[in-house]
C-alpha cells in the first residue's frame, strides 16, 4: 500500500473536474448534505499543510459552493 503525502493528495482531489447537469436547488442540496460536511470535518486533519495546499482546497471549496 502506498502512503499518500498531503500533495500527493489534494492534487489527486483537486484534479478532477465536474460538469454539473443539475437545477441549481438540487446543486445546493449535494452540495450542502454531501460535499460541505467533508471540508467542515477535515480541517481540522488539514491543520498541518502548507499554504500552499490550502489555497487549492479553498478554491476546490469556492468552486463547489458556486455551482
């Protein structure tokens, strides 16, 4: 098993692009019930990356809540 570094895996994440087909209600609710609940729990595992990476989670963060 390989051991993931902290860049290694925000890149991973980061990376992957989505196209949203859905109404804006229903792309609040996923994002609200689905996708919010991972950044609020993290942060506190993430409390120990760069700057760097950080910026790129609050972008992936800004782009999810914006769709």
């Amino acid at each position: 098993m390989k051991n993931f570094t902290w860049s290694e895996h925000v890149n991973n994440h980061t990376s992957r692009k989505a196209v949203c087909y859905i109404s804006a209600y229903n792309g609040i609710t996923v994002y609200t019930s689905i996708i919010e609940p991972y950044f609020s729990y993290f942060s506190l595992a993430w409390d120990s990356i760069s700057q760097t990476l950080s910026n790129k989670i609050q972008r992936l963060q800004n782009q999810a809540a914006a769709l």
